[in-house]
C-alpha cells in the first residue's frame, strides 16, 4: 500500500488571516489614482463597492482560486461599466440608476436571483425613459425637456414624498395627485411622437424573363456572393453611389464590405449572427444561465435552460448555436436578446442600432432580414456616424489599419489589413 500524501484546507485560522490580509490590501489600494488613470469619478458608495471586489479578487488570489478571481475582476468592471454610463444621464436618471445597480449587487451577494431580474429590468426601464426623451429632441427641445423635468418631478414626488420642491410627506393624498398630474402631462408629450411603424418585410421578388441581362439588386437577394466579380455586377452600383456621398475611394469600401462579410450575411437562407452571452447578460443580467471564459469575455459562451440543466455551446460553428442561445434569450427578454447579437454582412451589433439608422434592434434585424441591399445600406450608414466620424475618417485617408483598429479592435489588425488590401486590389480589377 503506498503512502498518500494528505492535502488540507485552510485552517478556520488561515482563512481568518487571508481575509485580514485581504482586507488592508483592499483598502490600501489607490482609488483615487485608478480613477484618474480609467479618467472615471468614483462616488462613495460605488467606492465601498469596488473595495469589497478588491478584497474578494485578494482573498481568492491568495487561495488560488482563479474562478473567483475571475467573478471579481467581472463585478468589478461591470461596476465600472455603469458608471461610465450614468456620467452621461441627467441627475435624476443617475439616482435611480444607482439605486438599482446598488440593489442588483446586494441581490448578487445574498444569490437572489428574482431581485438581480427586478433591477436589471428598472434599469432597462430607465434606459428607455432616456431613450424616448432623446428621440423626442430631435424634434422637439422643448418638449424633451418637459418630459425631463416631469420625470424627475415623478421621482421625487414618489421616492422622497418631495412635490415641487415641498416636503408632502404628512400629506401623501397630494402626493398621489401630484404624481398622476405629472404621468398625464408626460404621456400628453409622449402621445405627440409615437414610435414609427416597423419597415414591412417584402418578400423575395421572382426573377426577371430577361434573366441574362445584368440587373439591379432586387430586394429579397439573400443568395451567397461566389465571387467578387458577382458581388461587384450586384452591389457596384449602390457601392458607388455611397462611396460619392461618403467621398471614399469605392474600392476601399467594397473591401470592407467583402472581407467583414466573408460572402453572404445569410446562412442557409437566415440571416447570419452571432450571439454575445455578455452582451446579453449586461442589459437582461441571468448571469446564472449565460456563461463565457475566464479569460475573455467573448470566449467559450455556454447557455442553459434553468440551473438544473447542462450548459450548451453557442458557439458551434454553425448557426445552429447562435439561434439556439438567441431564441431561449428573446423569451427572457427580447429586446435585450436583438442588442446582444452581431447581424448581417457587417455583423454589426444589435446595440449599434442608431448607428445604422434604425428606431430598434428588432428593427434592424427585420431590415437586414430582407436582403443584402438592406444590409449594405445599414453597414454604411453605421461607418458614417460610429466614433465620431473617425472610422469614415480613416476610410477617406485609406488608412485600413486605423480602420480595423477601430472596427474589429486590436486583434489581428496586421491579417485584416492584408486580407483588406487583397480585396480591393480584386475588386479594382474585377469586370
């Protein structure tokens, strides 16, 4: 019988030490600098929130546990996340925000998974608030800034018993009247600009008698691209009109267009995507049913039906896995399901929608389900506005590294580049 070395735990009074040490180590650490470095500003209470991230990475570094690392770091820059995005909202939209995202992260902490689902919908609910009042200043400043004020008014009045700057707190009665005062005036403003209909679906229009000679793209064109000289007799036309209206080089575009695409933005007949565990996680939380890689957000996505079910891929190589994960997202929550898929030739993101010229992600799943014409005009239009102007900038100066850098990250710029290049050199010379 051979000897077995025994192994053990940490002692009741190791893990008392690990967690002392932990501790100094956590509130020791710099945040004023953090911030400065991140360029964030950190409010007190997000402060005792990053603390407790810190000391929990601590105490599973020191034990080894790199899962728990892991689910630290992640709360940690999902905090971060957040507050990136509340500097931009207007102060009442900033209170509510951290109330839920406080309340999300105490949920987190005691497992209750209802109360994560409750405020991470409030949260969305705010998201949507903010959303109709920009929709609405385009048209209307003025009215925009009335539903503002009245939604602010609204939350005061409920939360802080506070009616036009009065304390009601003896007299909930007005409150109440108060607060309906304010819904009927906000939905009187909202009433004045309804959400546009969706674009109808056209169905795939039948070829022409004259089907040898060269026609425009029919909408409903879903067939896969063979060749670059067939993608060019295609979509020439629309690639050269834009590329005028941008002021590009219309070979250049077409290289962006082909190499993003990899030949067709359908699958089979459906349009082509790719589901974004994170993404989806991030705007509809069910953290414990979507997972992805220790070391990359964008690795290793796995789904589940319920806790008690086993993880699948999403990621399979085929479609199957994408629509797999994105169904079974759209019953939790849909509209966070369309943000939290890439579509199409571009494989844009769901969550770019503005940036392709659509009212919603569902939207544009719908256009980009028509045809490829669609799909072209949403990724061109996304080039124009994405990153300030900077990606159509790099485009007109040629410049397809700062391109890529911008478009795809920092990965692979260098096989991008080249693959790029390939293309427009193809297309330049393709009848």
């Amino acid at each position: 019988m051979k000897w077995k070395e025994p192994t053990f735990g940490p002692t009741p009074l190791l893990r008392s030490l690990m967690a002392a040490n932990a501790r100094r180590k956590a509130q020791s650490f710099d945040l004023e600098a953090e911030q400065k470095q991140l360029k964030l500003v950190y409010p007190e209470w997000a402060k005792e929130w990053l603390q407790k991230y810190k000391e929990a990475w601590y105490i599973a570094e020191a034990s080894g546990d790199k899962e728990g690392m892991r689910k630290a770091k992640e709360l940690a820059d999902g905090l971060r996340d957040k507050l990136r995005e509340m500097e931009k909202m207007p102060p009442w939209a900033q209170e509510q925000m951290q109330k839920q995202t406080v309340r999300w992260m105490e949920a987190n902490e005691d497992g209750n998974v209802r109360v994560m689902k409750a405020a991470a919908e409030a949260g969305n609910g705010i998201r949507e608030k903010l959303e109709m009042i920009d929709r609405i200043k385009k048209t209307s400043p003025q009215d925009a800034e009335r539903l503002n004020d009245l939604t602010a008014k609204w939350y005061a009045a409920n939360d802080k018993r506070m009616v036009d700057g009065k304390d009601m707190s003896l007299t909930p009665e007005l409150v109440e009247a108060a607060k309906n005062n304010y819904s009927k005036e906000a939905q009187t403003i909202m009433a004045k600009y309804p959400l546009p209909m969706p674009k109808p679906v056209v169905p795939p229009i039948a070829p022409p008698a004259n089907a040898g000679v060269k026609q425009p793209p029919q909408t409903g064109d879903r067939q896969a691209i063979g060749s670059i000289a067939e993608f060019k007799r295609k979509y020439g036309g629309i690639i050269q009109t834009n590329a005028q209206e941008l002021g590009v080089d219309a070979n250049v575009l077409a290289a962006v267009i082909l190499v993003e695409s990899s030949g067709s933005g359908f699958v089979d007949g459906k349009l082509k995507i790719r589901f974004e565990n994170h993404q989806f996680v991030d705007r509809a939380g069910y953290k414990e049913l979507f997972t992805w890689s220790s070391e990359a957000r964008w690795k290793g996505h796995k789904f589940r039906e319920s806790v008690k079910h086993e993880w699948k891929m999403v990621h399979t190589g085929s479609q199957m896995g994408e629509y797999a994960a994105f169904e079974f997202a759209k019953k939790l929550k849909e509209s966070a399901a369309y943000e939290a898929i890439s579509m199409g030739m571009g494989q844009i993101m769901g969550f770019n929608y503005k940036q392709a010229g659509y009212h919603s992600a569902r939207e544009m799943f719908d256009d980009f389900n028509r045809g490829h014409e669609q799909q072209i005009n949403g990724m061109i239009h996304f080039m124009r506005g994405y990153n300030g102007g900077k990606l159509l900038k790099a485009l007109k100066n040629n410049d397809l590294r700062s391109f890529v850098t911008q478009y795809n990250g920092s990965g692979q710029v260098d096989a991008y580049t080249e693959k790029m290049e390939k293309a427009m050199e193809t297309y330049r010379k393709a009848g």
